[in-house]
C-alpha cells in the first residue's frame, strides 16, 4: 500500500560511453493528514508507515501525548474526484473529550520532504510545552564510545537506502547501545514521526530512556520533535543549527553534533555523557 521505491530509465555517461539503463529511485508522494475530518497538513513522504507518521506528527504538534486520544486513523476512501483511494489522505479521528485546536490561524497547512516545520507563522507558534519533559530519574548516562558505534548500526538497517541512495533515517536506541526501531523516509522529520507514532500507539511514550540518532543534520523542528516525545538525547552525524542548540539547553535535552567515528561534538546536556576525566578537557 504505497511503493517504497519506483524504476525509471535514466542516460549512463561513463568516461565518456553512453548506456541506458532502469535505476531504483526512491518513492516520494504527498501524504494529506486530516484531524476529525478536516485538513491539517499536507507533507511529502515516503509511502509506509502512513499512520505512524499521522500519530507522530500529531505528538510533535501538541495536539495528542498517549495512545488512548486517537480514537482511529484510516486512509480516506474516494480521495480522488473518480473515487480511487490513492492511500494518500488520512484521517486521525481523536477520542471523544480530547481537544480539537485551532488549525486554521497559526499555519501554512504545506510541509516538504526538507522542512517539516516550515511555513509556521512565528516560532512562538511551534514551541509546544510538552507533555512529557526530558526526565533525569535517573539520568541516562552515555559513553563516547557507545556513542560512536550508533552511525555504523544505523546504516547496516537502512535496507531501503542500500537499493536507493536517496533516504534519510531516524533510530531508536537503548541506554545500551541495541537498536530499538528505525525507519526512513525522503525527509528526515517524516522519519521522526513514523519512530514516534509507533511509539505512541503501542504505549511506549515517553521515550525516556531511548537516543535518537538520525542521518544528516540535527534542525530546529527534529529537536522539538525529540524533546515532544520525551526523548533525553538526540543525535546527528552531522551539525545541528543554532537554534536547535538553543531549544536543547532550555529543554534540558542532550544534543550531540558531528557524530562521526570516535569524534563528535556535544551542543547541550553534557551531564549525560559518561567522561573520563581527561576527556572532558577543552582545547587550548
């Protein structure tokens, strides 16, 4: 329901010799997510995981925090004026006594596979005080080098990326270091959301003892995401923004940067990484 992946015909130039040939190319579709029957967001995503992705957005935008305030998401029939269900319009109905918000002011209702975030009208609007803050009870501690071994186990499971080249990846780790749940998607926040909604409907909010790792850079809008879902540490194997530091130090969410090998660097929430004491050195 929904093709991961699609062939087209591309032109080979190799050292000057020209061939065609059939490449795999990642699947990139437009999922529309309905809120009690009425639009809320359109994004494009990778097709699976579809009603992951709904719920999970809907835990990063304040609007749901347990399982039990979906009451059901369905893929909405007859989305095409010749009633064909393209499996690209859901609807997440919530249950009764769960508060509808406005979702008609705050909002460009538009998002892309890149930005998750974009189009909101002021970033007031997406500083959502969660309902399940960063815990230190106790803290989850982390060593450099357990750290370091999380990129390598990320992209042994990224099956999708292997035929495609073209996907982001999100992960879920334990305090441990073993591979919890992952997913990928042409936008490294839809994959975010797929991680969190899977979270969401099998009761697994917050994930207070899990670290997200995930591919690329570390943007403002997967922070938030991090820190909706409870999550104490987040992870890229490339830089975070500023902003993205900022959120993590008022949040109280570790953020680490530049994840690469032995060498990474830690942007908020320091107390969580297990230093020896000649590590935690600062550089001349």
């Amino acid at each position: 329901m929904g093709r991961v992946t699609e062939r087209r015909r591309t032109l080979r130039i190799r050292d000057g010799a020209l061939s065609t040939r059939s490449d795999t190319l990642v699947a990139e579709e437009p999922l529309e997510i309905r809120l009690n029957g009425k639009p809320l967001a359109i994004t494009m995503r990778t097709p699976g995981d579809d009603f992951a992705l709904a719920a999970g957005f809907l835990v990063s935008e304040g609007v749901v925090a347990r399982g039990e305030e979906v009451r059901s998401i369905v893929y909405c029939a007859g989305a095409t004026a010749d009633g064909v269900n393209t499996y690209n319009v859901v609807d997440v109905q919530l249950a009764p006594g769960v508060a509808v918000p406005d979702i008609t002011l705050e909002r460009n209702v538009y998002t892309t596979s890149s930005c998750g975030l974009c189009g909101k009208a002021s970033l007031d609007a997406v500083r959502t005080t969660t309902r399940h803050p960063v815990s230190d009870a106790p803290p989850v501690r982390l060593t450099p080098a357990l750290l370091s071994a999380l990129p390598d186990r990320l992209r042994a499971a990224q099956k999708v990326f292997d035929r495609t080249g073209g996907l982001h990846a999100a992960a879920l780790f334990s305090e441990e270091g073993d591979l919890l749940d992952i997913r990928e998607d042409v936008g490294r926040h839809n994959a975010v959301d797929k991680l969190v909604g899977r979270a969401l409907t099998d009761g697994r909010l917050p994930l207070s003892r899990a670290v997200l790792l995930v591919s690329g850079r570390a943007s403002f809008e997967l922070a938030q995401k991090a820190v909706m879902a409870g999550i104490p540490v987040l992870a890229a194997v490339s830089a975070p923004s500023s902003l993205a530091v900022d959120l993590a130090a008022e949040s109280g969410l570790t953020l680490v940067g530049f994840l690469r090998g032995p060498s990474m660097n830690v942007y908020a929430g320091e107390h969580r990484i297990a230093l020896e004491p000649a590590g935690a050195a600062e550089a001349p």
